[in-house]
C-alpha cells in the first residue's frame, strides 16, 4: 500500500491514524491509536490501563466500570445529559492489570467510541449510520 505522506481522516485532518483512501473496517481498526488493535491505546485525554483494542473489546481492560456511579447520580438528576468526558470522570482510579481477567465494563465500549471518534474525526454514531448500519 502507498501511504500519503499528508494523510487526512474523514474530517479533513492530519491524521497519524489515517494512511490513505478507506479500506475495510478491520483494516480501519488496525489504524487505531498505538497503530495496531494489540498495541496500547494512547492519544485519549484518560488513563487507559495501557490496554489494547483488542482487550477493550475482550473485556480484558482492567479498567473499573463507570455505571455503578452513575446509577447513583441519576437517583438525584434524572434529566441531566451525561457526555462522555462526564462518565469517565466516574470512573475510579483502580485497576487490574490489563488483559488478565474478563470484567464486563461499559467503560470498554465508551472508550472504543472515543478511538472510533479520533480516528474518523467524526461522531461515532455518524460513524456506525453511514457505515455498518447503511447496508
């Protein structure tokens, strides 16, 4: 593959996580933040555990889950609107060492979206409607 030298994600940016015209989704996924799913994730204003993308989707992150936490904000603010920055703020500073332990966390996937974000410089909700929900 020829790589361009000013490549630019989907918004118009340089990008380093964009090399060139789109290629498949999971060659997409391989341009993630570390440039790879296996390699850790950075570039995201969040202490990620050194966690891969592959160990998000695998729940294997060791990164606590930010739900428990906002349970107990909506007992007393039913209405706010949480942004994503919000959530993460919920989360605590404990982790397990990634890639040991399965843990089920939202967190996983709140975080994936942030990489899809970055990494197609548009929402990931943009992302999911003109790509794997277009059929």
């Amino acid at each position: 593959m020829v790589r361009s030298p000013a490549a630019r994600n989907a918004a118009g940016h340089r990008s380093r996580y964009s090399d060139g015209p789109p290629a498949a989704a999971d060659d997409r996924l391989a341009r993630t933040p570390g440039g790879s799913a296996g390699e850790p994730i950075h570039d995201l204003d969040f202490d990620a555990n050194g966690a891969t993308i592959r160990q998000l989707l695998g729940q294997r992150s060791g990164i606590p889950d930010y739900y428990p936490a906002l349970v107990d904000s909506l007992s007393t603010d039913r209405l706010h609107v949480w942004t994503p920055a919000e959530m993460l703020e919920l989360v605590t500073a404990d982790r397990a060492p990634a890639g040991e332990a399965f843990d089920y966390t939202d967190t996983n996937y709140l975080l994936l979206g942030l990489v899809i974000e970055q990494v197609r410089g548009q929402p990931v909700a943009d992302v999911l409607r003109d790509g794997v929900l277009s059929g």
